[in-house]
C-alpha cells in the first residue's frame, strides 16, 4: 500500500521528536505500521532521530512554567494582575527594542567594516560585535568569570616559606 505525503510526515514528525518506531506505530493518528518501512526511509532520507526533541522538552518546561505563573498570579487581586502584565509587557518591549538596536548596529558595524579596515576600526568592530552580542544573546558564565578575575583583589597577602626552616 502507498501512502501519502501527509502519512509519511506524521511518522517524520514522531521520529524527529525522540519517539522509538513501536511508540510511533501505536499512535492513534499514525497508519504506517511497519516499523522496518519506517527505519528504511529514515535512513534513506537522512531523518535525525531527537532532531526536535529540545523544542519539545523546551515548549513543555515553558508551559509548565507558565502554569506556575498562572497559579502565583490566581492569589493576586485584580489591580496587582493589571499592573503585574503592565510591566511584564513593557520590560519585553524594551527586551525586543535592544535586541533589535543590537542586530542593526552589528549590521551597520560589518558594513563599516567592509568598507575600510585599519586595525583600530577592526577593534572598534570587536568591540561593538562583543557588546551587541551581550545585549541578545546575554552575558555568557565565563564572560562574568573573566570580569570577576580582571577585577584587582582588595587585600593581597603574601608569604614567604623560609626554605632552611623546613629542611
């Protein structure tokens, strides 16, 4: 039996979420049942099994939560849920506003530096590349480690072994 574009993607769809071919051939809306005709187009389409399995687990741990956020704001009354949504809208409009600023300006910075390269302006360029990164993406931990040990100790001890003491 042939079966349709729309079948195959279902299959497809399973696979690439992480599901074993038995837990895919037991769904309810899946009608391609046998699980060698399955692994042979996977294999011979170069699926990639788990491929989605992080937007998955990502989208199920963000509804859960929203669920947690939803049940603490239940307690609020209505004017603390007003302004509570208030701010949440106006802190992701800024978010979006700076990352979008960021985006442009890395933009602006690699044609500036198609245009002209002298070793200050590739530094200026780093710079900027770094900064722009930082506002979109955060800051990385080992960006924050690095700050924290460029940062000049307040007391400084220092000891001195007298090695004819020890011997």
């Amino acid at each position: 039996m042939a079966f349709s574009k729309r079948d195959w993607e279902i299959v497809r769809a399973y696979y690439e979420r992480g599901l074993s071919l038995s837990e895919i051939v037991a769904r309810d809306d899946v009608v391609i049942t046998d699980r060698s005709s399955i692994s042979r187009k996977a294999k011979a389409e170069g699926w990639i099994k788990n491929e989605k399995s992080t937007l998955l687990n990502n989208e199920i741990q963000a509804k859960q939560m929203l669920a947690e956020i939803n049940q603490q704001k239940s307690t609020l009354n209505s004017t603390d849920v007003a302004i509570h949504d208030k701010l949440v809208d106006e802190r992701l409009r800024h978010i979006e506003f700076f990352n979008k600023s960021a985006l442009k300006n890395q933009h602006l910075a690699n044609q500036k530096l198609n245009a002209s390269l002298s070793i200050s302006e590739l530094e200026a360029h780093s710079r900027l590349t770094a900064k722009n990164k930082e506002t979109v993406v955060g800051r990385l931990p080992d960006t924050a480690i690095q700050i924290n040990n460029n940062q000049t100790p307040s007391v400084i001890e220092r000891v001195i072994i007298d090695h004819a003491a020890t011997n």
